[in-house]
C-alpha cells in the first residue's frame, strides 16, 4: 500500500515490486495525485495492479481487509503542488496504528519524514514516540538518517511485525 501517492514514484516502484499476482493500493487526498499517479502507471503498463483511493490514509481500514506486505508513508506536501496539504501528525498516527492491524506478519511500515516544513517538526516528534513505545516483542523499529546534513533533513523509519 502507498499511504500517499503523490506524483506516482513510491506507487510505481510497489506496482512493479508486487509482480503480476500481486496487488498495490494507493491513497491521496489530492485528486491531482491520483491523476499523476495513475498516469504514470497506465505509461508503465501496470494500472491493473494498482487501485487508486482519492482519500485520506487514515479511512484506510474503510477501503482494505487482506493482509499487507508493506505500507509506505512518504510524508509531507506534495512537490510541486499545494504546500499548504500535508500530512498531519493526528491522521498520520491513526493510519499507522490501523497499518499495523493490517500488516503480515514480517510485513513492513516505511516512512520517509521532513521534519523541516511546517508542521513537520510536531510530526516528527508525534511518529517517533509512537515508533519508540512499540513493544518490542511485537514489532522491530528502526531510524536511519544521514548525519552529516542539517538536522531537520529527512530520514526514515522502517517498523517490521514480528513473525
Ligand atoms: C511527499 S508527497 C508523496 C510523494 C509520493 N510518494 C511520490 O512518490 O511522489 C505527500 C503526499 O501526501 C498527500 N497527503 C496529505 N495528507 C494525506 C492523507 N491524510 N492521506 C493521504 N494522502 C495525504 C499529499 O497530498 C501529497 O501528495
């Protein structure tokens, strides 16, 4: 699942790794994402694979019932569109929490986060605790980031399920 399509990257790069049996669902609350995004794919010859949701992420559990290999959350404004929709710490959590009810088990959550926009800051303060208080019995989280750049550059978490 791509919890935020944007212009179409992170859905297109899942619609090729899922193979011709597998499937990939995509949100956004911008309906030029969702066009961009399914531009991209129909270019790519892999519409099929994908069903676009021009909805919020955290409806998530509205839309999908199967269980997921891997979520990932690109967070943010969408580049070269309307800065002023981004994601949000409140929605964000609450569709991490219902992609944890979804995940497979070793399925992974990964999030790229910029905490240097606005807003961004809270959120990443908001997803970090969140990623930190999971028991560890239950699920294995990681951060990488690079560190020899400002310290409000992007990083990632990745949080796997244990088996
Ligand atoms: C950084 S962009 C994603 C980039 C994208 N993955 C790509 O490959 O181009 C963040 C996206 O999140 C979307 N977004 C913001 N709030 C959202 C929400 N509650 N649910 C789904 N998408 C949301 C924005 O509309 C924006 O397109």
């Amino acid at each position: 699942m791509d919890a935020t399509c944007g212009n179409g990257h992170d859905t297109l790069l899942l619609a090729g790794l899922v193979g011709p049996q597998g499937h990939v669902w995509g949100f956004d609350v911008q309906q030029p994402a969702i066009v961009e995004t399914g531009r991209k794919l129909a270019g790519a010859g892999l519409a099929e694979r994908v069903t676009l949701l021009h909805s919020g992420h955290e409806q998530l559990a509205r839309y999908l019932a199967v269980p997921l290999q891997a979520v990932m959350f690109n967070l943010g404004y969408l580049p070269g569109g309307d800065r002023a929709v981004v994601t949000r710490p409140e929605t964000t959590l609450n569709a991490l929490e219902q992609s944890l009810q979804l995940l497979a088990p070793t399925g992974v959550v990964l999030m790229t986060i910029y905490p240097g926009h606005s807003g961004g800051d809270e959120e990443r303060q908001v997803i970090d605790g969140w990623a930190a208080a999971l028991d560890p019995r239950n699920y294995h989280s990681w951060r990488m980031g690079q560190l020899n750049v400002a310290c409000d550059a992007p990083y990632c978490i990745i949080i796997q399920k244990a088996c």
